[in-house]
C-alpha cells in the first residue's frame, strides 16, 4: 500500500510538479517589466495537445527554469532531454545518457550550470543528479542509497545559499546536498513517509520543502546543517492534500500550492519565516501546479484544470488568464530574463507578459443565414491591464471573396484598458448556394492571437438537437441555425445518476447519458441506441458489483423496460438495427475485444457473427474493425491498452473487408461512423489527428480552420444530410466537403440527433 500511494505521489508530481527558481545565491539584474499577452513555441515532436506522459518517445515538458546563460531551461520527460530556448524561441535540445531515469526538478546551478534531477520511477536502479553545462555537456552524479526497488526518488532541486545542490529524495525521505563537485550529504526528515517534493532558499538562509504523502502533508525547514523543522498544513485521510511546489516571494515569505483530491479546487498558501500560514481559496475548478515568484512582486501558477496562468499579489488577489489553445496541460511555470513568465505546456514553452492586455470579443460567431442582416459588426474591448495593440485585421479561409470589412478603426490602434474598436463585415450573396465559411484574423498582442471569428453564411434553415450536463444537470434542447440561439427542451430535462440516469418527462425513461433526440417520438432517449423506426432504444445497464452487464429495450411511448436474458458478460451495444442488436464485449484498461454478436431484441437469442477482429462502431451494413497493421516501420506510439494503426471495413452481408485507413506511426481509433464515411481520431506522430474519411484511402483532416490544429473534439458527433456536426471544446462545428470544418455556434452543448 505504501509503495501503491507513493507511485501515485510521484507520478502526479512528473506532470504537474514543481518548477525551481534560480539560484538564490546569484542575484541577477532585475529585468524591465514587460506587457503582453501568451506567445507559444511548438518544442518538436510534440505529444497531443491535453497529453502528459513520461519516457513515451513524445515530446511532453515538465519544469522550467532561467539559467545563468540568460536563457531558459526546461525538461522534457517524454524524451528524456533537457532544452533550452532563448527568449526569442530558438529551441536546442540535449539527450541525457541512457543511465539516467526520467528528469524531474530543474534548477539554475551556483556554478553557472543547469542541474536536474533524474528518477528510475521504481526500475529498482540508481537514482542520479545531472549537471549540465552551457554547451550542453552532462555529467551525472549519484543520488545516493536507495530503498528496495524505489531508489531514492530525488524530486524537487534549488540551489542553497551556502553554494551546493539541494534536493529531496521522495522515496527515501531525506533532504540531499550536493557540491558542485558532486560531493553528497544526506539529512533524513524526522517524521516517517513525508513524500518530499518542491525545495527552495528560503530569505532567512535556510532550505523550505515541502511534505506531500497522503497522510502527512508539512511545509518544513532545513538549516544548511540539516535541522528539519515541520509545520503541519493539516489535512487528514478522509480530506488529503497534495502541496508540489515552493518558492520564495519577493515580500519575504514563502508561497506554495496545494490540492485536495477529493475538493472541486486547490488552494496557495503564504509562509511566513516563523512558519504561520495563510491560506488563500481558489475558484472551483482551480488546480495550481506550478509556482514561480515573478519580477513583479506577484506569484504566479499554471493552472491545468481550468487551462490559464494565474496570477495572486502578495494580498491575496487573484487574476488568471486564459491559454489560446483548449487543454493546454501548463505544468511548469518560471520568471524569465525578459520581465515575462515562461511556462511549459505538454507540448508548447509560452510566455506571458506581467500586465496582460485582453481581446474580449461580443461575437465570435458571424452568421448571415437566411432573413438575418447581412452584415454584422465586432466589438472588441480590452478587459485587460495594458494597451491592447491591433496590427491587422484579415479576411482569410476558402470563401473569403465572399465577405468584406466595410468598416474597420482597430487596425493601427492602441486600445486603452476598458475601451474598445469596432469592425464590421459584410456577406455578399452569390449565386452559389450551400454553406460558405471564412474567418476574420485580427492580430494583436493579446492572448490567444490572432483573435478568431467564425463567418458563416447560407446555413440550412433547420434546428439542431444538443444536449448539455454537469454533474447535477442535464439537458436537451435545440440550436437554432438562424440565429444561433439554444432552445432548452421541457421535455428533454434528465436527473443524472452513477450507473444509471432517468428522464424527468413521463413516462420514465432510463438509460445512460448524453440522450438522443428520437424526432418519431418526440421524446429525448438516454442510451442513444434509437430503433430504426423511432419506437423502442436499448441500453445497457452497469453493475457496480463486476462486469456482469445487463442489455435493456424500452418502449418509448410506454416506457415498458424489458432485461434481456443473456449470458453473463462486459457488454457493449453498438446498434440498434433492423436486423436487431449489434453488441460486443469491453475488458478493464484494454477496451473493446475480438467478436460481433446479434441479439433478438425480442426473445433475447443471441447469434455469433465472428470472433476475430474487434468491432468498435456499426454503420449501415458495415461494422468498423480497429487493427495493428505490424509491417509499420513506426514504433508503436505506446501508452495503455492495445494500439490500432488500421480502421476496416467488414460488409455484414458479404462478409467482405475492406482497409478503409491505414496510417503509419499512429494510433486511432473511431470517434464517429456514418454510411458512406466515418471519423478518426488519435495520435499520429505524437500529434493529435482527426480524420474524415470518405472512402477507402480518402482521408482530409478536420482542423480548427487556417490552422493544422484538429479541432478538439469533445462529444457528439452527427453526419445528415447537411455534412457532419462536431462537438467540441470550441463550440459546434459543421464540416463540408467545400468548407472542412467551419464553427456555426460557440455552444459547448454536443449534438444530438439530425438538424430539422
């Protein structure tokens, strides 16, 4: 159990620990204070966006720090390197040597060197200390004794005010001192299974740390002659915390963060030198990771949940900011040599001025459908903290002809904080018909530039059922095309459950969510197998007990609930067709496994179709296998479960297969599936991919549009008549053949059945 605890401690400290300050024994020159808003570096051969991982032959960055080379230094876990960029952007990466586990904590040596720490993560061989030099060159030292197959974990690093290296060694619980020569004293903590992470310099001359294991959670002193004294942060078994980071504030205390894993958000907590605590609340859904002191008097934090930087003043007041991309993952965070923040994501290296001027836009969806204006105006006001600067403003994307700027007093200008400009844009209607879509670019030196918004014209006159939940809430209703407006359902409303979720309309349909709107009964149905006539649905109801699984059909109009007498097993429905139900069988941490059954909806017989490949959609007559092509000259992209390189076709029919996709280095799998196409997502090259493919061989990615990022999908995926409808972390998208994907609606509801 100890070991099981302190893997979990020391796997969530890999992604989201602390990043080290510089030296506290050097005092560069303070840097000018700089404005501005998030610039982003893609490292190369990045993991997908939203990913972390560890030694996954992807690029995924940890900790960051400025080196006394005035550039900053960062760790890539994924890779096992180390990097350094300039304050320009230029990349440099360095190999550690084969030795050496996974690097961790990150720090600015006293001998003008970069030193980290590297962990075996369990191999049960030796644990190391890395310099670095400016050239790149690595010489590591050994992190002293370890204990059993865990070594000794070194974690956080900082540099000490009496010249050396100090560390801490999760897993043997002691506090490590390193020379620059590589001379090592260990100090063990008096208290048993502290879980050490974060180390700092503290300004009273002392080293801060603190304390993380489930049980017992301390911010702790060190003297350079190895006196520990703890201090208690509370917290309990039944209300655990999880503090990662530390560092030390212009205003002469000590500033770290925390977590509790069973609260919806996290907390900072200022240390003053004698050890008192103050406690600051987050925002629900706030999860501070890294830490850092910045050049203006302020700390500052990533934030992985909520996806921002977040800034706090010496007082308590809070500010965050959001990142440009959904899910950025922002781990490490560090001043730089230029006045801003430097931070890493798991794929980017950001940075972010000290005062943050702010793009607010009133729409950032224009929709000229029909009988609506035919030209619309963007208000952009600066909600931020200094001038907002506006250099351009574009027309770009395939029917940019299309649309005009009629009016335009942004480009050029400063924006003072709380002011605004205005552009206006116009659609011209040609004698093509169908959707057209474009984007207004407008460049400037906010956060998330260029700024985005979706132009969009001749959209189908229809309604497009969605469906919205929270963990107390859940809701149907429709997007309307015209004017962009959600409709909630009266009928659609659903009180989500555990295992099992019901409607609020009667009669009482049960079933899992999200619902699908079924337009033959007018009724929104949870479990979204939907008969083709619109009269019954199936579902599958889970046990909290195993995996023996239970398959249900209703009535729609009664909400008569019949159970299906069959055979115990982990199944999974994946259609509810005129020949009657598709299902196949789910297994813990692998996912769906070989083989295709037919059940009778009626008596519940149940008939093998075939038990050699694994089925993870039906569409039409055709079930859509997932395969590992093993003549791929790419290594597998690794990660949990199996992976799939290949999406077949089988003809339930003719029982003719047929390889629909076929991608080199990848893994995939299907995110939706209609007649005549289907919907690829995945990990291609370390980068995230989503495919539409629309016959065997014929893929064309949906990216976010003018840019090569797939749009981040989330649920609901629908293909009509009018081309497919897309959730996701965006909004709603539609993609057509002449369009890709355009956005229609900055609703985070999923769509949920055929627009009409």
């Amino acid at each position: 159990m100890r070991a099981a605890i302190a893997v979990c401690l020391l796997l969530a400290f890999a992604c989201t620990g602390p990043s080290p300050q510089p030296s506290a024994s050097t005092t560069p020159s303070r840097p000018q204070l700089a404005s501005g808003g998030v610039v982003e570096y893609p490292v190369p051969n990045p993991i997908s966006t939203g990913s972390a991982c560890f030694g996954c032959g992807q690029a995924s960055l940890g900790r960051i720090v400025t080196g006394a080379d005035g550039n900053l230094w960062f760790t890539n876990g994924g890779q096992y390197k180390v990097g350094r960029i300039t304050p320009s952007g230029a990349i440099t990466q360095f190999d550690l040597p084969a030795i050496v586990g996974g690097p961790g904590g990150i720090t600015s040596g006293p001998d003008g060197n970069v030193w980290i720490t590297t962990n075996a993560l369990g191999q049960g061989r030796q644990d190391w200390i890395v310099r670095i030099g400016r050239d790149g060159a690595v010489t590591p030292f050994a992190a002293g004794a370890g204990n059993g197959d865990f070594s000794t974990g070194p974690t956080g690093i900082t540099s000490g005010p009496d010249g050396n290296l100090w560390f801490t060694e999760f897993w043997a619980n002691r506090i490590g001192r390193m020379t620059p020569a590589g001379a090592l004293t260990e100090f063990p903590i008096p208290t048993f299974e502290t879980g050490p992470r974060g180390i700092v310099a503290g300004p009273d001359g002392n080293l801060w740390f603190v304390e993380s294991h489930f049980n017992h959670t301390a911010v702790a002193r060190i003297t350079t002659a190895g006196v520990v004294t703890e201090y208690p942060l509370g917290g309990s078994a039944g209300d655990q915390l999880q503090p990662t980071d530390i560092v030390a504030g212009q205003d002469g205390n000590l500033w770290l963060n925390q977590t509790h894993p069973s609260a919806p958000q996290g907390e900072i907590v200022r240390v003053a030198q004698d050890g008192s605590l103050k406690v600051f609340p987050m925002p629900k859904g706030t999860r501070p990771a890294g830490i850092a002191g910045g050049p203006d008097g302020n700390i500052w934090f990533t934030d992985w949940s909520r996806n921002a930087i977040g800034r706090m003043s010496p007082s308590g007041t809070l500010r965050q900011f959001p990142l440009p991309r959904p899910n950025s993952q922002p781990i490490g965070i560090a001043a730089g040599p230029d006045g801003r923040l430097w931070f890493t994501e798991g794929s980017r290296i950001g940075s972010i001025g000290t005062t943050v001027p702010e793009a607010q836009l009133n729409l950032r969806v224009l929709n000229f459908a029909a009988g609506s204006p035919t030209q619309h105006e963007v208000t952009v006001t600066n909600t931020g903290e200094a001038e907002l600067s506006v250099a351009s403003v574009r027309l770009v994307g395939s029917d940019q002809a299309a649309f005009k700027v009629t009016h335009d007093d942004c480009t050029g200008h400063r924006v003072g904080v709380q002011a605004a400009c205005r552009i206006s844009v116009a659609f011209a209607p040609g004698t093509d018909s169908g959707v057209r879509g474009a984007r207004l670019a407008i460049t400037d030196n906010a956060t998330a530039s260029p700024q985005s918004v979706s132009l969009v014209a001749q959209l189908p006159d229809c309604k497009l059922p969605v469906f919205t939940s929270t963990e107390t809430t859940a809701q149907g209703g429709f997007l309307s095309l015209r004017d962009g407006g959600v409709t909630l359902d009266p009928k659609g409303g659903f009180v989500p459950g555990g295992l099992l979720s019901h409607s609020q309309a009667s009669p009482v349909l049960y079933g899992q969510l999200p619902a699908t709107y079924d337009p033959a009964a007018d009724r929104w149905v949870p479990g979204g197998r939907i008969s083709p006539d619109g009269s019954r649905y199936a579902y599958v109801e889970y046990s909290s007990q195993g995996f023996d699984f239970h398959l249900h059909v209703v009535d729609v109009a009664t909400g008569r609930d019949r159970t299906l007498n069959l055979p115990a097993g982990n199944w999974t429905l994946l259609a509810f067709t005129a020949a009657g139900l598709y299902v196949n069988q789910n297994y813990p941490e692998v996912g769906a496994g070989p083989g295709l059954w037919l059940v009778n909806p009626d008596s519940g017989a149940v008939q093998t179709i075939f038990t050699d490949s694994t089925v993870q959609m039906l569409s039409g007559h055709a079930a859509w296998i997932l395969a590992r092509n093993e003549s791929d000259p790419m290594p597998d992209p690794g990660g949990m479960g199996p992976s799939h390189n290949e999406v077949q076709s089988r003809d339930l029919i003719t029982s003719q297969t047929t390889t629909w996709l076929y991608r080199s280095g990848s893994d995939i799998y299907l995110a939706g599936a209609a007649d005549g196409s289907i919907v690829v997502s995945g990990r291609e090259r370390g980068l995230a991919t989503v495919l539409l493919v629309s016959a065997p061989g014929q893929a064309v990615p949906i990216n976010v549009p003018e840019t090569a990022d797939a749009v981040p999908l989330s649920q609901g995926l629908i293909a009509d008549a009018n081309g497919w409808w897309l959730g996701s972390l965006d909004g709603i998208y539609l993609w057509t053949p002449h369009t890709g994907a355009v956005l229609v609606s900055e609703s985070l509801a999923s769509p949920a059945g055929a627009c009409a």
